[in-house]
C-alpha cells in the first residue's frame, strides 16, 4: 500500500507526537504506512501526489484569519506552502483530510469567510449530519447526530461554492464539508480521545483558549459525555482511499 502524509505544525514534542499516534491508532495504520512531517520545523519540499494514499493535515497553533502582520514567517511559509500543495490537490480532486487547522487551509483555499464569530471553547458538543452529509461515505456509518471534540479560536462563517455542508452544530454552523469528491475538512477533531485532548489542554493552558483559572473546568467540560464515533471516520477514510 502506498503510504499516507500527515502534516502537523505543532512545535511541542509532546502534544506533537501524542497527535501521531492517535493518528495512527484511528485510522489503523502502522509507521511506516504513515509519513509524518512537521512543517513547524522544516519546510514542505516537493510532494508528488502519486507517492501517496492520501493527505491528512492535523491541528495546530496557527489561524488563517489572524492579521497578516500578527503571522510569524513560519506561518507564512507553511500557508503558502499548504495552499500550494491544495492547488494540485484540489485540481485532481486527491484524497485529502483535514482537521481542525485543516478546515481552515482549505477554506481560505476556496475562498470562504474565516473569523472568530464561531469559535468554540475546548469542549464536547453535539454535531449534526445533513441531508448530504448522510449519504456521504465518510459519515455513513455515524448516527445522523453525534459527539465531537472542538476547541478553537475560528471558523467559516461562510463556505465558498464549491463546498458541500456534511455536518453542522448549533454553535458553530459549519463543522464538516467537502470539496469535490474527495477532499474532505472538519472543525471538530476526529483524531482525539478523551486523554489525548486533555493532554493538549494542559499543554496550552496560557494560549488563549481559556482562563488562568479555568484549566480544571475545561478538563471536566472535555469528559461530560462520551466521544465515541468520530475516530471511525480516519479509518474509513483510509480504507476508502488506500491504494497499490
């Protein structure tokens, strides 16, 4: 089987490796089957779709609608270098997922609108299919509503044309979409458990996604009801994808 990519732009080790192997433990791959790069770290160089499955794009600590100025060059490097991997992505319609950093580079790819009117606190909420988002094979499997992890500090406020709505939630209207067949992007994060996301929480504390003093009510707000199938979409979009 040809491998998959996954590019993260977490410089912590910590929450950088723990991102992998829960990469790794929801989509059902082993190492090798899964390349890593950090790009935080060095930059994309030259990819050549036809090495790969597939893309998959973690979260990460940069925001696509921050002032351009406030953007470090390292944000800057990894933006140009992701929009230019999506033109050719994009144009041959390749497997590509995104999540939670992911919905916002292929966002600001197709043009939607990206701002701080939907962000979430770090927290489980309650996701719902729509019409097309339950005929898709991604979510096939899943309840037409469900419980995800989300935290974060932006979000589409409007999609551009070329995407397709797949899940939605009440406080923030867009939390799943598809561009042509195959490029897929969620603002929830299928790729956590339970542990994994309070191992980011304590992380970032003093990062901006909650108080000084709200670490222990975040920690409780991430565990008030079970997250249970979102990690079945990494694998099923694995065993939709892989190839020879």
């Amino acid at each position: 089987m040809k491998p998959f990519l996954l590019l993260a732009t977490r410089a912590e080790d910590v929450p950088a490796d723990d991102e992998y192997a829960l990469f790794l433990r929801f989509t059902g791959l082993e190492p090798r089957q899964l390349v890593r790069k950090r790009l935080e770290a060095e930059p994309l160089g030259e990819i050549d779709l036809d090495d790969w499955s597939g893309i998959f794009v973690g979260g990460g600590p940069f925001n696509a609608s921050d002032a351009p100025e406030r953007k470090s060059a390292v944000q800057h490097r990894v933006e140009r270098e992701i929009s230019g991997l999506l033109d050719e992505v994009i144009a041959r319609d390749f497997p590509f997922f995104g999540a939670c950093y992911g919905i916002g580079t292929v966002g600001a790819h197709q043009g939607a609108v990206i701002d701080s009117t939907y962000r979430e606190p770090i927290s489980v909420v309650e996701v719902s299919r729509t019409a097309a988002g339950a005929s898709d094979p991604l979510l096939a499997g899943l309840p037409d509503v469900f419980t995800a992890f989300v935290g974060h500090k932006e979000a589409i406020t409007v999609l551009p044309p070329s995407a397709t709505l797949l899940a939605r939630g009440a406080a923030c209207p867009v939390q799943m979409f598809r561009v042509g067949r195959n490029v897929y992007a969620t603002q929830f994060h299928p790729e956590l458990d339970v542990d994994g996301i309070s191992t980011r929480i304590r992380v970032y504390a003093g990062h901006g996604y909650f108080a000084a003093d709200e670490l222990e009510l975040t920690l409780g707000a991430v565990r008030r009801a079970p997250v249970t199938h979102t990690g079945t979409i990494l694998r099923t979009f694995v065993e939709r994808y892989a190839r020879p």
